[in-house]
C-alpha cells in the first residue's frame, strides 16, 4: 500500500502543474469586458460597445472595441461574442457609457437589466456622454492609449473633489427607485484630443432632462448633501464704484440642514448650508490681513452662493428633476401614508424652497 502512495506521488504532481498551465491558457482566452457603451440606434434598438484590453505582448493594440446594434444588451453580448475569438465576461467592467439619445428615451428596463447581474459589480461607473458614447470610447487619443482607464481615473479623480457627483450602479438604481429623490450622472463630452467634463446629467426618473454646467457643480454637490473636500471659484457681483472680486476658496465642508413645513400646496422648504473653507486666492478691495475684512467677505461670499442656490434649485423644478433629494425631506416631515397620498410630481415644481449658506473662513492661506 505504501509502494502505491509513492507511485502515485509522480501523478498528482503532474496533474497539478497541467492544471496551472491549463489555467494560464483560459485566462489568454478570456476577455474582460471593462467599459460600455449604450446608444439609441436609429431604428429604435440598442446601440452597444464594449472595450477589452488585450493581454497579447505580441500585440501592437492596447485594447479591443468590439460594437453590434440589438434589441436588448444581452442579444448585443451574443452577437459581439461571434466576432472575437475571446470569451467575454463583465467581471471586471468599470465603467458604462450612456449616449445622450439613450438616456433620453428612458433606461430604467436597461438599468434593471444590470442590477440583475450578479457578474456585475455594484461600484461600476456610470456616466452620460453629450453626443454618441459609442463614438467616445471607439476613438483613438494619441495622449491615452487606453481610453477606457483614462476615463475611469478622470471620473475618480473629479468626484474625490466634487466636481461631479459619484455615480455608482448601486447608487443610480437606489435614487432610482427611490421615489424622494432623482438619480444624476456625471456628464462627458469629447473635444479635439480630450475628453472632457461637460457638467451633471439630471434624470427625471429614467430620462435625462436637463444639463448643469460644470461652474454648478459644486453649488449642486451644497444642495445635495454633506461633503468633505471640495474647490470653489468665482467672481463676486461687481459694486457700484467698485472693481471687480475674484475668490478661490479650497479645503470646502459642508453641512447641510433642511426644514420642512407646511403641507401639500403650502410646503415650505428651507436649506441651510454651513459651509467652511480657506481662502487661497482672492483679489478685490478687501485687506484679508484684517478680522472685519475676512467677515466682510464671509458675508459677501455667503449672499452670493445663497442666490446661485436659488438659481440652481429653481432650474432643477422647472424640469421637474428632484435631484437635491428634497422629496426625502418632505416625506420624512409628513409621514410615509401621506406622501403615498401625496402627488410629489406635480407639487415639486411649485414648492417654496428657500437657500441660505453661511460662509466660515477658516484661514486666508498661512495667514490665520
């Protein structure tokens, strides 16, 4: 019995190191899906394109783009399937790309879709492109061989700081279905040898509806909750008599507070912001150097962010977009039996929603 152990002992070894250099061989043979994109073809299907990086050193091309046009994402995966020798899989996907006549026409079916799928992971980006996404991903950009990567650090990158909002799956599918506030995207556009922020995407439940612009950003990102780490520039309303204020604020907090009072057509909805930050750059009349100037700018710079507040809160009602979340807060005031009683959609747009931001300077660069 023991003589046969050892024999064995040979076999097992080999069958091991086969196994390892089986697996090597399936893994040349996969291909991982890592961005997508989804268009609104002219004849009413879907539009889909996937990027695979290519594993192969022999290769001069950094990625595959494979593109198919179907009636549902999953026939599109067929039929890419058929037109690459690799084995596709959505494990590693990263990022999805929405094309603007997409996201348009309502993608709630498709978000369901994706939700579904154990294979994808629940942290992958989503971001709408301003033309067609497809056309986004398939170009070459000389300065990124990778165009899939260079997307995905560039929206890493701005939504550490804020400039546009972090659009995971997970989160996209939670406003979605949550029925006090509205999902909201970052926007991309290309230009030239670049691709580009271009501002937030707003949804009105499934369908893009209307764009803010990346100056809006960060007075979107106040309305919209509490954060940490942000970057602010702008130029104060010009004074009679007076030159023009030029104001660059870094280290942003922010707090939001929202009350809510009244009921029905006589809601009323105040936000109030305490939002700190230090002042890197400023040039204007005021001495900084002085505690009643620094207060005087605090004051300033508040009335100005209360009233580009206003603005971006009244642009986000006329669409009906409720992507500062202000449903949650009157659902919460009245109770869940009289918000299902409630018709929010058409109540939203005419709420009283009143905007006050209190401006802290802590610091005016080294000087304290």
């Amino acid at each position: 019995m023991r003589n046969l152990s050892r024999r064995l002992v040979p076999f097992a070894l080999a069958a091991i190191l086969l196994a390892g250099c089986g697996d090597q061989r399936v893994l040349e043979r996969i291909g991982f899906i890592q961005t997508t994109s989804y268009d609104l073809a002219p004849n009413g299907e879907l539009k889909v394109a996937v990027a695979i990086p290519r594993l192969d050193a022999s290769s001069n091309e950094k990625r595959e783009v494979l593109s198919t046009t179907a009636p549902t994402s999953k026939q599109a995966r067929v039929e890419m399937s058929r037109q690459t020798s690799l084995q596709l899989v959505s494990g590693q996907l990263r990022v999805t790309l929405l094309g603007k006549s997409f996201v348009q026409a309502g993608i709630g079916h498709h978000l369901d879709t994706q939700a579904r799928d154990p294979a994808i992971s629940p942290l992958m980006k989503i971001a709408v492109v301003n033309g067609d996404a497809e056309e986004l991903l398939n170009r070459r950009y000389s300065q990124h061989p990778r165009t899939d990567r260079y997307i995905e650090r560039m929206l890493e990158k701005e939504a550490s700081t804020h400039s546009i909002p972090k659009a995971t799956l997970h989160q996209f599918v939670r406003d979605y279905f949550d029925d006090g506030i509205d999902p909201v995207a970052p926007l991309l556009r290309r230009a030239g040898e670049n691709i580009f922020i271009d501002g937030i995407a707003l949804f009105k439940q499934d369908r893009y509806v209307e764009r803010l612009p990346p100056e809006d950003a960060m007075i979107f990102a106040v309305l919209r909750g509490d954060f940490r780490q942000g970057e602010l520039a702008f130029t104060l309303p010009k004074e009679e008599g007076k030159g023009n204020e030029s104001v660059f604020i870094t280290s942003l907090v922010s707090k939001r507070g929202v009350r809510v009072t009244g009921s029905g057509s006589k809601t009323k909805v105040a936000i109030n912001v305490k939002l700190h930050g230090s002042v890197l750059e400023y040039v204007g009349g005021l001495e900084l150097g002085r505690p009643e100037d620094v207060k005087k700018l605090e004051a300033k710079v508040g009335a100005y962010l209360s009233e580009e507040a206003k603005r971006v809160m009244k642009r986000m009602q006329a669409k009906g977009a409720d992507s500062a979340g202000i449903g949650t807060c009157v659902r919460n005031h009245m109770g869940y039996a009289a918000w299902k009683r409630a018709n929010w959609e058409t109540l939203y747009p005419n709420v009283d929603v009143q905007c006050r931001i209190r401006m802290t300077i802590d610091n005016v660069g080294k000087m304290k």
